[in-house]
C-alpha cells in the first residue's frame, strides 16, 4: 500500500494525502483521518462517504493519479502531485 502514498490533487484548492499505517490504507481530507477498506488490489472503499478511490499506473507501471468514483457511478481524476 505504499505505493499509494502521496498528495493528489482534485483541484487547485483541494487536495487528498494518502497514507499507509500497519496494513491499512487512509486517506486525511481536511482534519478527518478516513481509513479505506480494500475492494480490490488497486480499489478502495470509504464507508463515510459511499465512494470508492480507484489508483491507475501510468506506462511506467507507477502510481500517478487516482479516480474517485462518488456513488461507484462517476469518476473524478485526482493527480498524484507528490510522494
């Protein structure tokens, strides 16, 4: 879960941190720390707020950006800016 580590950013005043912790994954969004439940090796889901984040790799098989799908209907690209 490392490799999820880092800032993305939805917005330019908008950013998500993910941190990896023992064998969990979080995601901290303003002062709320939010632990992520695996869907799949690369999907993950927030109880709090019925969304999912999903991370892609770009050619070089690195972590780059990640979708986060609200209502598991619609995506919304957030960049991975640093980590």
């Amino acid at each position: 879960m490392k490799e999820y580590e880092g800032t993305y950013s939805m917005n330019e005043n908008m950013n998500l941190t993910f941190v990896a912790e023992r064998d969990s994954l979080f995601v901290i969004m303003a002062e709320n720390k939010i632990e992520l439940k695996p869907q799949s090796e690369n999907q993950f889901f927030m109880f709090e707020s019925d969304a999912s984040i999903r991370f892609e790799r770009d050619e070089n098989n690195k972590v780059d950006k990640a979708i986060l799908l609200d209502g598991f209907l619609t995506g919304n690209t957030i960049l991975k800016i640093e980590g």
